[in-house]
C-alpha cells in the first residue's frame, strides 16, 4: 500500500503516540486502547513497521526524544498524546448529554471514531477526510475487522468540495440532531476566511447545542511566547516543506470573539481545556511540561 497518502504530520503524529505509549509513567495518560489501534492501523497501512515499536521501547530513545524536546519544545510529544486524550473524553461527555451524530473532519490515521462507534451503536459516527487517505484508511480498518454498521468512512476533498455538499452525500446525517464534530489539528492549515466558511457550514449543518471540538495554534499565551524564534522558525518550516503551512495563528483573546460571530461559545475554562491542569496535576505528574502552542477548544452551537 502507498504510505504518500497519508499527511507528514498524521504520520508524525500517530508516531508520537506510539512513542508515549511506551514511557510507562506517560502511557495510562492515553485514552485507552487508543495507542494500539493506531498502531495496528499503521501497520496494515506500512507507515509502521515492527522494528520502529521495538526502537520506541528502547530507554536510549526515550532519553533522546527528551533531549531533543529540552532543546526545541518541551512537551511536544506529551501535547499530542493529551489531546487524544482531550477529544476521547470531551466526545464521551457529549454523548452522555445526549448528542447522537459525531462528525470527525480530517481525522487522519486517528482511531476515536471506529473505537467508539463499538461502544455506542446507536450513535452515528461519520468521519470526512481526503479520498487517498480515506480510501487507505478504510482498507486498513477492514483489514482489522468488520467496520461497525453505525461508522461511515466519506472520501472528500473538503479544499474543493463544500462541507454541507460532503455531508448531503449521507442520508443517515442529520441537521437537526444535536451533535459533535471535531477538527482536531485541522483548522491552522487554513486561510482564516476559510475557517469562517467552516464554522458557518458546521452551525447549518448541526442542531442547537450541538459541540465543536477542535485544536488552534498561537505563538504565545498571556504574553509569553510559547516557543523561542529559533524553534517557530525551524517548524513554520517544516510544515511548509511538508505541504502543510500554518495559515491560521490565533490570540487567545481573539479567539471567544470570533467564535461567537459565528455562533459558537467558548467554554474556556482552565480546569478543562488547559491539558496540563486537567491531566498532569491529577496524575501527579506537575512537574512534567507539556507544549502550549497548540491547545484545545470546546464551543457549544447556540
């Protein structure tokens, strides 16, 4: 199987996961049975292969992976596990309040919808993602297992095809129905006209308390930068090189505001969406950092 339709960064990402699942202070942080479906996953698809567990596992690796981080950004592989984490539960709450439609834009080599949608059959979950990916995904899954009836894997080119036309491609989709869609590490890779179109397409499409889940950028937070010069600059980059600019940084102060131009509220209360407070203090890990340049959000459709 082609290993180029999945993104560098999905790839760096599920990565990241694997890595963390092997520090065994780090890895009950994981939303469970998260690490090893992304695992399997990847290695149906190729992009894993059994001797890269193995150096993962490898206490010189941790060690080097912790160096490195010291240098450039402390954390950076701990904030991805975390906002795993983040989305696993915030989704679980929302179905406990009584959303029944979850809508998963971009989710990459992510595994929440399919692990989710064995335990709540009667939630629809639908995730839409480029049809490369998707198509290698969806092969990859099958190759695990039976797709669960309640899952729909959609193959759509969101840069040129309108969310509302991707969803209409499903009847089972309703605009009605309270529900929750996330974007997780999705919204920084476009133009900020673009994410406006988006949020107004999620508010059409989605009933009144419906929840947005999803992950923005910034460069700093209370007016601290949230990484030095050097390492924005080595990153902004990369991402570039690898096809995928960051177009969208956002001020924590912006950012209440412009979601309720389009109809969302903000809930930003530290206790929930700051992942350190929320994770790391009640695992009794305080002293452990974790990366602040990319940060949840929760918004409720009003």
């Amino acid at each position: 199987m082609r290993t180029h339709q999945a993104s560098q960064t999905a790839v760096k990402v599920a990565r990241f996961v694997a890595v963390l699942a092997r520090q065994p202070h780090l890895a009950p942080l994981l939303p469970k049975g998260a690490a090893e479906s992304m695992e399997r996953l990847m290695l149906h698809t190729g992009l894993l292969k059994p001797w890269m567990l193995r150096l993962y596992g490898a206490r010189w690796y941790s060690r080097l992976v912790t160096s490195i981080e010291r240098e450039t950004v402390p954390g950076q592989v701990l904030c991805v596990g975390l906002r795993k984490r983040f989305m696993d539960d915030e989704t679980r709450a929302a179905l406990a309040e009584g959303r029944r439609q979850v809508l998963v834009v971009g989710a990459g080599l992510d595994t929440l919808s399919w692990r989710l949608a064995r335990e709540y059959p009667d939630v629809t979950f639908i995730e839409l993602d480029h049809p490369a990916s998707q198509a290698m995904k969806r092969e990859a899954l099958e190759g695990m297992g039976a797709l669960p009836p309640n899952l729909h894997l959609v193959g759509v080119d969101l840069s040129r095809t309108p969310l509302e036309e991707g969803l209409a491609q499903l009847a089972v989709w309703r605009k009605d129905v309270p529900s929750v869609v996330i974007a997780e590490a999705v919204l920084m890779y476009l133009e900020e006209a673009h994410v406006s179109a988006f949020l107004e397409a999620v508010h059409r499409c989605t009933g009144p308390g419906s929840r947005l889940l999803c992950t923005c950028f910034r460069w700093e937070t209370r007016g601290r930068p949230t990484m030095g010069a050097r390492t924005r600059s080595v990153i902004s980059s990369w991402l570039r090189l690898a096809g995928e600019p960051l177009l969208w940084i956002v001020r924590d102060e912006e950012l209440g505001p412009f979601l309720a131009r389009h109809g969302f509220r903000q809930d930003a209360t530290p206790e929930r969406v700051e992942l350190h407070r929320r994770y790391l203090v009640p695992a009794g890990l305080p002293e452990v950092p974790v990366s602040l340049f990319e940060f949840p959000v929760v918004a409720d459709r009003e």
